[in-house]
C-alpha cells in the first residue's frame, strides 16, 4: 500500500482538471452505498457526501464504533470510459489526535481506501458473468487511511485490476476492457485488504474530503 504525500495540507481548494480530463460532478451526484435491492449497506451514513468549497465534497466518519455505523462505498455515474487511459484522485483526511480507522468486518487489519468501478446492470450476485462487473484497483494502488492529504493513480489497462472474485484482468482483458465501456458506477470503497468495501469506520471524529476526482 502506498501513500503519496502533497506538499501542503491547507489546501482546499478543487485543482483545476487536466486537459482531456473528465469534470467531477457536483456532490448531489455521488452516492454513499452500495444500495443493492432496496438496502444501503454504508449504515449510519447520508445517502450523499456534502459539497465543499472549490466543487469537491466530504462525509465524517461514523464514530466511535461500529454501532454507529460504517461507511462503504461512495460512487458516481461516469458514464462509458472508452477512450479514457487513467484516474487520478486526492483527498485529505482530518481526525482528531488519536483516531484509529477500524475496518468493520475486518477490525484487526488495516483500514484502506480503493478506486473502483462497475458495468452497468450488475446484479450483485457475482455469478457467470457478473463475476466481471465489479473491479477493484491494483493492490499497490490502495492506501491506509491517515490523516493528511494523499493521491491515487490508476491506469485503466493495468492488468492487476481485480474482478469481485479476485480474478486479475491479465487473465481476462476482454471482460475489463467490456466493462470500461459501460460503467455505471466508479469511485471509492473502503475497506481492508480482502473485504475492500465492506466497511470503515472510526474511533474519534474524522473527515473524508475528496479534493479531485479526475477520469484522464
């Protein structure tokens, strides 16, 4: 897991996009989840994060315990990635001193947050095709969280991407390469290491901010 510092933590305002880069939609537009027949797993949470200053948004934390609830998946429509080659997120967290991050059905490991897409039309169930619906970024992509600011970057072609069932794109390029052209949700997950969006939440309170969201 890797975690690349930004040189200043006052930032808050939203970078501007890069050339070719897809905008990031307002906050109204992203989902906290998943929502799957009717039932929102992210307990204890909005159904969306709360805009900020500069066009990005941000959610706290469920505290202190997981009786409190626990935050999932937070999720956009991009619409069709074809023709796009990588995404490019920051984010900043704030906790207070001595806060612990706890992965809700994993609380010994790690907390972690991932990058994360789904084909439309899933239907959760993981079975025949829909094994290839749901793709998790590479490992070395994910990061503990901590407070601080901190950058992900993933190319959209890296054949470690990882299907629900753990099978690696490099063994099946046409699955991810289908996918990529009708996603229907994309975003982030948290979790731990093998339960990667099932759940987060944390000891004292805690802000998650995403700073840019960007689909190059």
């Amino acid at each position: 897991m890797t975690k690349r510092p930004i040189a200043s933590l006052a930032i808050l305002a939203l970078a501007l996009p890069a050339a070719g880069s897809a905008a990031m939609p307002g906050a109204q537009s992203w989902e906290i989840g998943p929502v799957i027949r009717g039932k929102n797993y992210s307990q204890g949470m909005p159904a969306a994060p709360y805009p900020t200053r500069g066009g990005g948004w941000a959610f706290d934390f469920p505290a202190p315990d997981a009786a409190a609830g626990h935050v999932h998946y937070v999720t956009f429509d991009p619409g069709s990635l074809h023709g796009k080659s990588r995404l490019v997120v920051r984010y900043r967290i704030d906790a207070a001193p001595g806060t612990r991050f706890v992965p809700q059905q994993y609380p010994d490991r790690t907390a972690t947050v991932a990058l994360y897409m789904q084909r439309r039309g899933d239907s959760w169930t993981a079975k025949g095709a829909y094994q290839y619906y749901r793709w998790y970024a590479p490992v070395a992509t994910m990061n503990a969280l901590a407070p601080g600011e901190a950058e992900m970057i993933v190319r959209l072609d890296d054949p470690d991407w990882s299907s629900v069932m753990a099978d690696r794109a490099s063994t099946n390029r046409a699955a991810l390469a289908a996918a990529l052209d009708d996603i229907g949700r994309i975003g982030l997950v948290f979790g731990s290491a093998g339960g990667r969006g099932h759940g987060v939440f944390a000891t004292r309170p805690a802000r998650f901010t995403l700073l840019s969201f960007e689909i190059r």
